[in-house]
C-alpha cells in the first residue's frame, strides 16, 4: 500500500485501529456513510469511529485479509480509495466492499464511504 490518506484508511479500518482511524481524521470531519438500508452521519472523529469501528466491523467480525486496495486519480480537490476485506465471524464467512471519497491535506475533513455490506463467500 502507498502512504496516502486513503491507503492508511484503509488500513486503520481493516486492522480495527481506533488511534489510527482517529489520527487520519480532522476535528470536524464531515462525514456521510451508505450501507445497505442505512445512512450514516456525524461530525468529528468519534462518530467516525463508533460508526465504522463499533456499528459496521463489530468486535466479533475478524478482518483476515485485505483482498484490493485501489487509489484512483483526484477528481479535482476529492481523492477515491476502494477496498475489499475478506472476513469472518460467528454467522459464517464474508466479503465487504467500501467506496471512500475524501478531502483534506494532512488529515481528512470531508469523508464520504459507501459500503456493499458483508457479502457471503
């Protein structure tokens, strides 16, 4: 994985790294998730964090592999990361797709992640 924003995203979230998550994330984050039936919105680094860490990746679900991790070119001022995990858990084995679209410079102030939700594998 490169050192952008994106892949060390990607990264916090697939080794369940609270610090690390929080620490890409500005103060005011503005953030706006999709997963399927749900949306998702908060501002600042702990609704990021409950929402991802402790509402879509539960502590029983184990990320046991990052399958893809894609970075496309900016879109203007908007930087694009994808991500694949596979995972298991109690209820079987599962893969999950996240879309991410973000702003920012040293951290990220404008977060946009849509999610395909666990898929059976």
């Amino acid at each position: 994985m490169t050192d952008s924003l994106g892949a060390r995203l990607a990264g916090a979230i697939a080794a369940k790294d609270e610090a690390a998550l929080r620490a890409l994330l500005a103060d005011d984050v503005d953030f706006k998730g999709l997963t399927p039936g749900r949306l998702w919105e908060g501002t600042g680094p702990d609704d990021v964090v409950e929402t991802v860490l402790g509402s879509w990746f539960e502590e029983s679900d184990t990320i046991e592999r990052v399958v893809e991790v894609a970075e496309r070119s900016d879109v203007a001022d908007t930087s694009h990361v994808s991500y694949r995990f596979d995972l298991v858990n109690p209820d079987g084995s599962y893969v999950a797709e996240q879309q991410a679209y973000y702003r920012g410079g040293e951290t990220i102030e404008h977060l946009r992640i849509m999610c395909s939700g666990f898929r059976p594998r």
